[in-house]
C-alpha cells in the first residue's frame, strides 16, 4: 500500500474530563488507499466530521464519514457515481496518543472506514 497523502489529525484542546473537541475535515480521495486495480474508485473528498473528549486515560472520538465512489455500469462501462454513507464511528483512544495537543486518527479513521 502507498502512503496516504493527508491523514486526519485533529487538536484537542481540553485536558478536563468530558471537554469536547469539534472536528469537520475533508480528506483526499486517495485517502482511502483502495487496492490497485479495484474498480471502486474514490470520486469525491471524504467528509469527516465529530467530536472528541476526554474520559480518564482514554479519548473517545464520535463522527461521521460519507464521501461518493464511482464503479463501472455493467451495462455501458462508464463511471457511475454513487454516495457512500454517512456512516456513524466511535473509537477509544489512549490519552497517551495525544502528542504536542495534537490527536492522529488517520489509521483508525481508515481501517473503520474501508
């Protein structure tokens, strides 16, 4: 798999128990890193958005994602674009990811994702 060119980090700011962060992104289609030679092809930016907040030791992290994909008719063979989601995530995190105020959910966004 190639690197992906822009990932999903996002700032956290509160320190307290329950403070939340708002996030809203849009990420590369590339982002999603399908296989070479899938005919799914990304054919729109992947719209990211949420909250997180802090609870004890951990970061739980809400959102939504949705973005288009485009595939082949069977029929004619032209691109056909259609929407994926929005699809609901939550994911915990150690509060120990947290480096420089900063939170990387790059691969957990990725592997919940795809």
């Amino acid at each position: 798999m190639s690197k992906r060119p822009q990932g999903l980090c996002i700032r956290i700011e509160g320190s307290t128990d329950g403070e939340e962060t708002l996030f809203e992104e849009q990420l590369a289609p590339d982002f999603l890193d399908l296989p070479e030679g899938d005919e799914l092809v990304p054919s729109s930016k992947v719209d990211v958005s949420g909250k997180a907040y802090r609870t004890g030791e951990w970061i739980v992290v809400e959102g939504n994602v949705e973005t288009a994909r485009s595939l082949p008719c069977a029929m004619c063979n032209e691109q056909t674009a259609f929407s994926v989601g929005p699809f609901a995530w939550k994911i915990d995190v150690p509060a120990t990811n947290v480096k420089n105020g900063m939170l990387d959910l790059t691969e957990e966004l990725h592997h919940s994702f795809i």
